[in-house]
C-alpha cells in the first residue's frame, strides 16, 4: 500500500525549502527599491506556510520510502515547484496568465528554457533572479538538493535518487547518497561561483554574472537579456561555452579532475565519445560558415562552438539566428537536439552514454551476422555491459522516439507546419528551449494556443524525469498493491 503520509510529508518540507528560497529574490527587489517584492513576499508566505502545515500535520508514522513512493514524490515535486513558483509572476502582474507563468516556471525547473516572454527586460530584478534560480534549484535536481536535508528527518534517500537518476550508468563516486549529495552540490555551487566572477571580469555586471551562472550550470538558458547571450562580448560567449560543457560533463568525472584524478577522466569513454562529438561537429560547421558564408575564421569558430555546446548539452543559450545558415547546417543543429549532455549531468535528452552504447551495439550486431557462436558483449570503460541495460536503453529510445512521434501530431493538430510542429516537441521533450520553425532562436512559445502549453509543459516534465519515471505512474501495475 502507497505510504500518502510520507509522500505529504516530503512534499511538505520540500515545499518549505521552495519558500524560504524565494526570500533572496526579495532581498534582490528591495536592493534595487522594485516593487516586485511584495509579489515575492506573499508566494514565499504562501509556500512556508502550506508547507510547514503539510509536513507539521504528517511528521509521525513509518517514514520508509519504498520506490513507488519515490517516483510519486519525484514526479509530483516538479509540478508543486512550478504551480506555486509561478505565483510571484501572476501576483505581480507581469506574467497575468497563469497558464503562460506556469509554462515559464516548469521551463525554468525542468531547465528547458522555452519562454514565453516578448521582453525579458521588461521583467524587475527581483522577478528576474527568481526566474533564473529556478532553472539553478533544478539543474541539480530538487531531489539531489532534498538527499541532503531529508536524512536529518529521518528519511533514506536511495528511493528517491533513483527515481530522480535513471540513467543507465550511474558513477556512483561515494557508496552514501547523502555524501553524494553534499559532494554533488559542492562541485555545483563551485563551479556556479567561479563562472559568476569570471563573467563579472567581462562585460557583466554582478547581476547578469550570477544570473547567467546559474542557468549555464543548469544547461537551462535563461538570460537576462532579450537578444540571449549575442548581447554579450566575444570574452563573455567563451567563458559561457567553457562552464556549458562543464555542466554538460558527468560530474563524478568532474568531481575526480578537482581532486586531481585526471586519468579517470580521459580514460573514460563517455567523456571520449562527448568530446568528440563537440569537436567534430564543430570543425563541420566552422568550415561551412568559413567557406560558404565567408565569415571571417573567429566569428565562424565562435559561433559554431558555441552553439554546438549550447545545443548538445540542452543550455539552449544563442548568439546567432541558426535558422539563417545552410539547410545542412540546420538538419546537423536538429540532431544534436537528440544527443544531450552526458549521464551525470545536468543535461537534458537522450543523452551521450546511450547514443554510446547504441553505437557500439549496432557494430557488434554486424560482428554478430559473420559469427553467430561468438559471445561478443557490450563494453564500456573495458567493462561489460549487462544486457539488461542495453534493453533498457533501446526500449527509452524506441518511447523517446514514438513520443516525439506522437507528441508532433498533436502539435501539428494546432496548426503548425512540420518544422514547428517537431521543433517545438524536440526542444521541449530534450528540454533544450529554441526548436526550428515557430520557435526557433529568435522566436519563443508565446503564440502557442493554451492546450499546446499544458502539452509542452507536460512534455518538459517527462523529458526532464527521462521518460519512465513519469510514464510509469500511467501503468495500471503500478498502483496494485
């Protein structure tokens, strides 16, 4: 039987924790003398107060969390941030529709970065700031930052971490979650600072550097700036590209080159195979914008790497209209959509262990036809792969792709050409923010009919939680008892 008390009661603390983080963009507003505070103010008062109510009211009673209650928790948690982290947007009258601030709100949780904002600066500073910690509280994963506290009450943490971390190849640096944690956020919030005083030395003042540090460890893409981070100097767009494919590493392997392991680091085929993506796809399309479009060498290389970090690691940040190079160039942007960050990371969609792994399986099935007899396994790190996760990964990939399928026919009902259509899903079930077509790079989803939002909203969601976290509460199996 589902454990609703401890489900309320999680829910209620975490719920606490969103409240009282809505206190700093208050302190923000006040500094700038905005009136956005009191917005601010009464969503913080209104989150504290439920949520020490909820977790007040279930504090006693087994406090065990079996995996179904980690998934219930994990998926609901999401949707309780955004419904009551919109608030603020609609109290203060500068997002009036509850349906668009939601869809900016789960946007900046599940850190897409889709918006729907025709004039980001039109936003006040406090308003800003919370917009931007959003997509910093979910790029680590509300989770993560709970395995932390919820051990002081009580709780363990295993169910709920991997729940939040389904990948197929957790590195487990630490045997304790709640160390894995700690030493997860630290690297975080390290990597967040040092960002924020690099981009301060730039063109940025204090307020755009801690912004654009939070979204860009994130891989959320939220700037403060309508024109993204094309408004910023060349030194800016460099230092961003350099922390988006930190951000876009497993972090275990950043966690190891901090401590000075580097070899753990570039023996890792992951690692290898996310570095050469990069670098590959860069070179491509540097040469065409060199050659074809006859941009000088710099900008051609600048732009090219920037936007292929920007895109496979799912940040979505832009300096440039890619929609305006060659068709080529276009359809090479659109699948790195597919690619994602590596496992580990804050990265969205399908990501590079998997496309790793697929790769490597489809040569072996080839060795397979010539010899049927032969035990050839899946390797990765020079360990074997079990079976069971090659499955897994093809049965994700298999839903991933059908529900882009599926997801681009309903977006097509609306409307919408088939570019718009699939670039629209892709962007928003990889959570990575411009699509092509309708919403690409200059554009955003403010045209979008309202069930189109709820839609993409949803698909945010599944993207972020990868697919079978949220899928699985659909299965009548899983609430038998």
């Amino acid at each position: 039987m589902i454990n609703l008390r401890v489900i309320f009661n999680i829910l209620g603390l975490l719920l606490l924790i969103e409240g009282v983080s809505m206190l700093l963009p208050v302190g923000v507003s006040l500094y700038y003398q905005e009136g956005d505070w009191s917005a601010l103010a009464i969503s913080a008062a209104i989150a504290i107060v439920l949520g020490a109510i909820a977790w007040r009211l279930t504090q006693r009673g087994d406090k065990t969390i079996t995996k179904r209650e980690g998934y219930i928790i994990v998926s609901i948690v999401w949707v309780m941030f955004s419904l009551f982290g919109s608030l603020p947007f609609v109290i203060s009258g500068h997002i009036p529709s509850y349906t668009n601030a939601f869809f900016e709100t789960i946007s900046g949780f599940t850190t897409t970065g889709a918006s729907v904002l025709n004039d980001v600066e039109a936003l006040p500073h406090g308003l800003l700031f919370w917009r931007s910690m959003t997509q910093w509280l979910g790029g680590m994963g509300i989770i993560v930052l709970s395995l932390a506290i919820l051990p002081i009450f009580g709780f363990g943490g295993m169910q709920l971490f991997i729940a939040e971390v389904p990948g197929p190849t957790p590195d487990k640096f630490h045997p304790r979650v709640k160390e894995t944690a700690k030493r997860l956020w630290v690297i975080y919030v390290v990597f967040t600072i040092s960002e924020a005083i690099l981009l301060f030395l730039g063109d940025m003042n204090l307020f755009d550097a801690v912004c654009h540090s939070f979204t860009t460890m994130a891989t959320g893409g939220y700037s403060t700036k309508q024109a993204s981070i094309a408004y910023f100097s060349p030194y800016s767009q460099y230092i961003i590209t350099l922390f988006m494919f930190l951000a876009g590493t497993n972090f275990a392997l950043s966690y190891y080159a901090l401590h000075f392991q580097f070899d753990k680091v570039y023996k890792n085929e992951e690692f290898r195979f996310y570095v050469g993506f990069l670098l590959g796809f860069t070179i491509l399309i540097t040469s065409m914008l060199w050659f074809a479009d006859f941009l000088p060498f710099e900008e051609s290389f600048r732009h090219a790497l920037f936007q292929v970090v920007s895109i496979t690691t799912t940040t979505g940040y832009v300096t440039t209209n890619y929609l305006q190079w060659a068709p080529f160039l276009v359809v090479i942007i659109f699948m790195l959509m597919f690619l994602g960050g590596s496992g580990g990371s804050t990265g969205g969609s399908i990501k590079i262990v998997r496309v790793a792994l697929l790769i490597k399986n489809g040569a072996l099935e080839l060795k397979r036809l010539l010899h049927p007899n032969a035990i050839l396994p899946v390797r990765l790190n020079k360990k074997s792969i079990d079976p069971q996760i090659i499955t897994n990964i093809l049965a994700f990939v298999v839903f991933y792709m059908m529900l882009l399928a599926g997801s681009t026919i309903i977006m097509s009902t609306m409307g919408y050409d088939l570019n718009s259509s699939i670039g629209s899903v892709a962007a928003t079930l990889g959570n990575i923010g411009p699509g092509i077509g309708a919403v690409g790079p200059v554009e955003n989803y403010a045209h979008i009919p309202v069930f189109g939002k709820w839609f993409l909203s949803f698909l945010m969601l599944v993207g972020r939680l990868e697919l079978f976290t949220v899928l699985i509460l659909f299965s009548p199996a899983f609430w038998k008892t």
